[in-house]
C-alpha cells in the first residue's frame, strides 16, 4: 500500500463482507463522511492491501467488520464503536447508531449478536464466509 493510502487523517477506511446484505447496507447507509474527507469502502473478499493489513494483524473479517481511522485498525465491536463516534446525527440510522454503539461496553455486548446473525444468514443464503471459496 502507497505509504499513507489508509493512514491519512482525513480518511476513514471500512473493510466489510460485501456478500452479507446486512453488512452492504449498513455501510450504504451510515453517513460518517461530515468526519472525514474520504470514506473508503473495501469488500473483504476482494484483493486489497488493507484486507491484507487486517488479516496479518490475525483480525477475523468473518468475526467482525474492521475500521482503519487515523493510522488505527479497529476490529468488530471497536469499529462499530468509533463508525458511531464519527457517525452524523442527521438520520434516524445514524442515531440508532450511535446510542447503541458510542459506549464501547455496549459495542461489546451487542456485536456478538450482529456478527452471529450475518453468519446465519449467510449460511440461509447458501453464500461462503470469506476465504472458504
């Protein structure tokens, strides 16, 4: 990756299962954009030098979304976390969002859940996880 591609302040990196329809339309419909210049959206099953980052950091996508902002990787519960700390209130989703992911305990609590129903799904869909293609 072009040194600063995904370490640039003004960006903010979101690494998702573009198979899973849950995780496609959240990340259609957060706005977190008021927050950053550039909002890059990067579906994990696709060859990216992020995916790479993520997964040579030992990071299960199929465990959780991750989130590169300022240099940091955030992984499942945290990149819930900090989508909702950079989240606009300007919508109904985004401030569902945000009162149920701002707090990092109650990220914590409730993203087990939502990585459990992508895995169900996707298993009701007949789709593979990532990586077992």
């Amino acid at each position: 990756m072009p040194q600063g591609e995904a370490g640039n302040t003004d960006e903010v990196w979101v690494v998702y299962d573009g198979e899973c329809p849950f995780c496609s339309s959240f990340v259609l419909l957060y706005r977190i954009r008021e927050h950053a210049k550039h909002v890059h959206l990067i579906d994990a099953r696709s060859p990216h030098p992020l995916v790479d980052e993520v997964r040579r950091q030992g990071l299960d996508l199929n465990e959780g979304m991750a989130v590169k902002f300022k240099g940091r990787l955030y992984h499942g519960s945290d990149a819930m976390n900090i989508l909702a700390i950079l989240g606009s209130g300007k919508t109904v989703f985004n401030r569902l969002n945000r009162i149920l992911f701002r707090r990092p305990g109650v990220a914590r609590l409730l993203y087990p859940w939502l990585a459990r129903g992508r895995l169900i799904t996707l298993r009701l869909l007949g789709r593979p996880l990532i990586g077992e293609t």
